[in-house]
C-alpha cells in the first residue's frame, strides 16, 4: 500500500477520510515537533542527514534514502497491508474474525498494552539527546539520527491507534507521552530502563543491542493481538526495528575488533595497559553487558502474571511467532520456573512473560557467539557471556536476590563488582570525543566493513545545510 505524502500527516490509512479524527492528530502535531526541537537530537537539527523514510510498506518501498534536515522529516502513520479474513490465532476467541474495532470489555486493558509499548519510543530518544556531540565517526551519527527519527514515527503509530480507538481518554493519553520525561523526577517514563541516562556511545550500543531486541519481541507478541490495527501497526514497526539491533550488534563488534588489535599490537590482555592505549578492555566491555541485559531482563515483567495469562486468554497479546506454536490455547499445560524456593509448576498462561523472555536469551546468545569468534580468532582465552537471569533482577521472582553472574548466592558486593563501576564510566565517557571528518573514527573503535545502502565509510552521511 502507497504512503500518502501529500497530506500534512503521512499515511496509508485513508486519513482524509475521517475528518475528525486528521483534525484531532493535526491538532497533536505541533506538540510532537515541539517536543522533538526541545528534547530530540541536540546540535544537529539544521543538518541534512542521510536518512531513509518509508514510501510504501511493502518491501520496495519501506526504504528510500535521502538527506533531510530532522524537523522535516516525514513522520507519519503506517501499518501493514490488512490480511483478508485474519482470524485471531490464540486464547479463547481462537479461530474468530480479528477485531476492527476494539472490544468493551477489553478497552483498559489494549490502551494499558498501547501506552507503555508507545511510551518506550520518545523516551530513548530523550536518553540519547547529546550523544551525537560525541559521535565517533559521521556513519555512527547518522545511525543514532535514524534510530532517533524512526523512534518517533513509532510514537506516531502508537498515537494514531489511542487518537482513532479510544475516543477522549486516547487523547489524553497521547498528550501524556508528550508530557512525561526520560529521568524527570516527578513524571518519569514508564518503565525503569528508559529512565536511565545514556551519555556514552558503550551504552548506546547496549541499549540498542538488549533494550532494543525487547522491543523486537514485545513487538512481535503484539503483531499477533487479535486487535488487527494494533498487530498491523507492530508488523511494520518491526521492519524498522531491525536497524536499530543492527546498530547495536555491528557497534559492539566494532569495538571488540579495535580492542584486539590493540591487544596483538601489545601483547597483553591487561586493562590497565589497554586504557593507556585508549580502547575499551573486554572486562570493562563484560560488565557493560551485565548491566544492561539485567535491566532489559526486567522488561519482560514477572515470570509468574496474571495479566500476562488475561492478555492471551483474551487474544490481545500472543507469544512471539505463535504460528511455530502446536497448542495455542495452553489450558491445561504448564511450563517449569525457577524461583528462590525451588522449581515451581506453572500454568503456561502465566508463564507467558518468562516464554517470551526466554526467546529473547536465546536470540541475545547469537551476538556474543560472534564476538567470542572473534576473541578465539585473535589468540586470546577470554569469553564474553551473558550472566545468569537471576542476576541483578530488579521484576520478579528473583528481584533483590544476591546472586553472582553464574546465579549462585553472594553478598552484595560481589554484585556491584560485576556492574560498571565509577571508574569505569568515568573512563568510558573519557573517550568520548566527538569525530566530524568524514572517513574517520575514534581511536577506541574501528571503521564499519560497509557504509549504509551501499555507500562507503567516508561518505557525507552528515552534512551542515
């Protein structure tokens, strides 16, 4: 389906149709792009970035590229082409016609599941408003600016479905992400994770790497809600949100790369020696990851939830790809969780939160398979792991438990020293300088192996009106 530019509000879901509801969001309009000139990308708003915008949402068209200057960036209301006679595939209304409309009954909670999904996407943007003054080359810049953009046109997305469904109370709610802040003492976001600061290129690359691929599979359990707007609207946000994991995963090989040549050249695996050098050691590089996998853990919300069993029984939210599934009503099975008591005997349709967190371990495990290739390759012993779920859990069964990156029980301190310490971020933000020459990056990382739609590192990704 084409994407209407034409309008003042780009869509493909005949806006101009229903005047009430384009005066409504034209209505909410200037507030976003006051919002995005205020707390979006600091610095760069004037420049002209090498940004891909959707023209269409097949797959043709879902990324053309060009240079924009951020604020006129066509931001709008995309979802997937509808499928004729979808039916909801899970819980109790298996096999009915999915809903266009929302159901009575289940209004609070689809507009529950709707403002936190849609409250997640301003609020990295606000986390990483100033990183791109510290930029290691123009190509990372340019990746941080589509990754920012594209957040908001997820906001978009998620107030177009409270704005067209759910009357005067989607309105408000829509004004409200606009209103609470990342880190804002009195009206934070939401969830925890998009409450902390992001002031260094390392944590970029985790958060886009961990916290971004739990956006990925709460994106795909609620591709398959049997409310079609809501799933046709996640299908296409996941078509942009492998960007962003991509981000993640190649900034992080990058930087494991430099750190091993640095490594060779020197011969020696010792941090001290390799901060001399100016590069990020692989244990500083291991607490990192424990830090922000614990968090994005916590994402996925108690392994025991009763309003994770309510949102599948009522078809509003399923398991990531349930077609793989046999048993899409999961009554009378049960799955086996681990908590400090013991193994317990849990209902399947409680256990759903720990069900699809245990798919996103498993999809975390692939990238760190890839840089201990890489570790292994150059000669050295070292092995980066992803820590046990239990550690560090702030949700759930194990939240507060002292337990070490293996899961066994320590004391605290046993914890914190596996969790970046003052020094270490100290050091971290050290290296942030910012790299403007196009070709060039900073020392403590290394050149991407290819430029983005086939250009070359050095490129003018970034360039001043």
């Amino acid at each position: 389906m084409a994407i209407d530019y034409q309008t003042k509000i780009p869509n493909n879901v005949d806006l101009s149709t229903d005047r009430g509801l384009q005066r409504a969001l034209e209505h909410w309009q200037p507030a976003f792009l006051d919002w995005w000139k205020e707390l979006g990308p600091t610095n760069y708003q004037g420049h002209e970035i090498y940004l891909r915008t959707a023209t269409s949402v097949d797959a043709k068209g879902w990324a053309t590229f060009g240079h924009v200057k951020m604020p006129d960036y066509r931001w709008g209301i995309f979802l997937a082409d509808r499928q004729q006679d979808r039916t909801i595939g899970f819980g109790d209304h298996q096999g009915k016609p999915a809903w266009q409309q929302v159901p009575g009954e289940y209004r609070a909670a689809l507009r529950r599941l709707i403002v936190t999904q849609g409250d997640t996407e301003p609020a990295s943007v606000e986390q990483q408003r100033l990183l791109a003054l510290t930029a290691p080359s123009l190509y990372d810049m340019r990746n941080l600016f589509q990754v920012n953009v594209e957040e908001g046109r997820h906001l978009w997305a998620m107030v177009y479905l409270l704005h067209a469904y759910f009357g005067r109370d989607g309105r408000e709610e829509a004004e409200e992400m606009l209103f609470r802040h990342s880190g804002d003492p009195d009206h934070p976001r939401i969830l925890g994770t998009f409450n902390e600061p992001i002031d260094d290129w390392l944590s970029f690359y985790m958060f886009t790497y961990f916290t971004d691929r739990d956006g990925k599979y709460q994106l795909k359990s609620l591709a398959e809600s049997g409310f079609d707007p809501l799933a046709r609207t996640c299908s296409f946000m996941l078509t942009e949100e492998a960007h962003h994991m991509f981000v993640g995963e190649t900034g992080i090989t990058r930087i494991v790369k430099r750190t091993l040549d640095e490594m060779t050249k020197l011969g020696t695996d010792d941090p001290e020696t390799l901060r001399k050098a100016g590069v990020i050691d692989l244990p500083l590089l291991q607490r990192y990851i424990n830090f922000w996998y614990s968090s994005a853990l916590d994402l996925f919300g108690s392994e025991i939830s009763s309003n994770a069993a309510t949102y599948f029984a009522n078809g509003l939210k399923g398991r990531p790809d349930e077609g793989t599934y046999e048993d899409h009503d999961c009554i009378a099975t049960f799955e086996q969780v681990e908590s400090p008591e013991g193994l317990l005997d849990v209902a399947t349709r409680n256990a759903m939160n720990l069900i699809t967190r245990n798919a996103y371990v498993r999809d975390c495990a692939i990238g760190l398979t890839r840089w201990n290739r890489l570790i292994a390759k150059a000669g050295f012993a070292f092995e980066l792991k992803l820590p046990n779920e239990r550690f560090n859990r702030n949700v759930g069964l194990w939240a507060g438990q002292a337990v070490d990156i293996d899961g066994q029980p320590v004391s605290r301190d046993v914890v914190l020293a596996a969790l970046p310490s003052d020094g270490d971020r100290i050091y971290v933000k050290s290296l942030m300088i910012g790299v403007t020459e196009p070709g060039k990056c900073a020392n403590w990382t290394s050149a991407p192996d290819r430029g983005i739609n086939n250009h070359s590192f050095d490129f003018e990704y970034v360039r001043a009106a």
